[in-house]
C-alpha cells in the first residue's frame, strides 16, 4: 500500500509543481477557441459549465481547484494533465 502512495505522489506531484498548459477562456464563445498557456506551479487545468447544459462549456484556465472559480448554478472539473481541458478530452475525463 505504501509503495503504490508513493508511485502516485511521484506521478501527479512533478506535473503539479512545473506548471501544466492549458486551454484558457473566459465565455462561451471565447471557448470555441480557447488560448493556451502555461499555469503557475501548483494550480491544474479546470473547466467550468452551467449545470443546464453541460455540454455547454463557459470557462476554462488554471486554478489551484474548483472552489476557486465555482460561481452557483455551475459545475467545474479539475484535470492533471498538458491541455486535458480542450476539445475531446473534456468529456473523457469528466466521466
């Protein structure tokens, strides 16, 4: 049990700590084409939709983790990796 602690704080620490690439926007049309770039250390990529239409996706961008960037009547998902907030991943990891 220790060993596969260990093994998963080696994985998703130094993806933490170096800053990962995200998409990033700030309305809906705006996420249509969604900007990348580099979060500070310590903060993953997020993506926030209204709960009516979670297919509608409304923010996008780098944030330590969904409570810094809930608003009510929204829905948010944090991910770990290089642009997993973008196009077909979205749904993929929101699952």
């Amino acid at each position: 049990m220790h060993s596969l602690l260990l093994l998963i704080s080696l994985i998703v620490i130094p993806c933490s700590a170096d800053g990962l690439h995200c998409s990033t926007c700030n309305s809906v049309l705006e996420c249509k084409s969604p900007r990348v770039e580099k979060c500070p250390s310590m903060t993953h990529c997020y993506f926030l939709w209204k709960d009516a239409d979670p297919k509608q996706i409304i923010r996008m961008g780098c944030a330590a983790s969904c409570e810094d960037v809930g608003i009510f009547g929204h829905s948010c998902k944090v991910c770990y990796t290089d642009e997993c907030n973008s196009g077909d991943t979205l749904f993929l990891v929101s699952c």
